[in-house]
C-alpha cells in the first residue's frame, strides 16, 4: 500500500532529487579526461619541440 503524505513548503524546497553530479563535479571529470586524452596523445603521437 502506498502512503501518500502531505508535507510543507518548507520541506518540499529541502528535497534534492535527480542530479547526483554537481557541476563542479561534471567540470572536474572533464578535465581529467581532457588531461589523460592529451598524455594518450602524447604517447602514441610524440614530437620534438620545435626549438
């Protein structure tokens, strides 16, 4: 049986739902992806520095 409650505005505006990845998180990922991407580069396509 489902209970079906009512509850205030207050506790209604502290609910966090759907999002578990802030975006500091998603930035974060995408920069380490961004860096591993450039060492994997790095490694299967090296190059001298032009000097």
């Amino acid at each position: 049986m489902i209970k079906i409650q009512k509850i205030e505005k207050e506790q209604l505006e502290r609910i966090k739902g759907g999002a578990a990845i802030s975006v500091w998180t998603g930035i974060a990922i995408a920069a380490i992806v961004v860096f591993l991407s450039g060492v994997i580069e790095g490694i299967t396509n090296p190059e001298k520095c032009n000097s």
